[in-house]
C-alpha cells in the first residue's frame, strides 16, 4: 500500500537566509517566506530544520539544497523506508566537498555519502 498515495502529505519548504521551514501541500505551486517574502525551496517530506541559532547547521542545509538534493527517508511512493544521509553541520560539508574536489566526484555525490573516505575508492 502506498503511504504517500493514501493521503496527501504537507511537504517542508525552506528559507535558508531567514531560517525558516513551513510545511504547505504539495501543490507546485511557488510558496514565499512570510518574513522576507522571496520564494522557498522544496526541502522534502523528511526535513528537520536545526534550530534558527544552528548557524552551522543552517549552513549543511543550505548546502545540501544548493546541490539539489531533498530530504526524504521514504521511497517517492511511501512504501519502503530508503534513509538517506545528509550533512548536519558545516564540518562534514567541508570534509565531504574536500574528498570530493581530490577524486573528482559532483557536490551532490559527495554530500549523500555517508562516510567520505567511501569516496576515495
């Protein structure tokens, strides 16, 4: 049974600058933050924001969503648990994006590996 297909799911939507998450339906539509009014970005059904003071957490996210990646533990229809790693702190962007400038491998790549030494061979 589809998890995602029962029921429609609010999705988080995400203001890096301001440090804002809200959850609206799935609609395509273009949603914009209530504090500076410029257009979210579709952070995915898993998403949990840090808290606004995570200046370095805020960072990992920004980072992730700028290499266009989501936050999401379920399959695209909800029927099984696929977890998906991604960077919490601005630490383990910069490790990750290091090993990934030596081997050669995308920032997208890069940052959904759990362990960065993983890249290496």
């Amino acid at each position: 049974m589809c998890r995602y297909g029962e029921v429609v799911y609010k999705v988080h939507y995400v203001c890096v600058p301001c440090r804002r998450s809200v959850k609206h339906l799935w609609d395509g539509a273009r949603h914009r933050c209530p504090g500076c009014r410029e257009p979210m970005v579709f952070a995915g059904h898993d998403f949990a924001a840090p808290p606004r003071r995570d200046g370095s957490g805020w960072a990992a996210v920004g980072a992730v969503l700028a290499a266009g990646l989501k936050y999401e533990g379920f399959e695209p229809c909800g029927c099984g648990r696929e977890p998906q790693f991604r960077p919490r702190t601005a630490a383990e962007v910069r490790a990750r994006r290091r090993v990934a400038g030596r081997v050669g491998v995308p920032d997208a790549e890069a940052l959904a590996a759990r362990d960065p030494l993983d890249l290496l061979g």
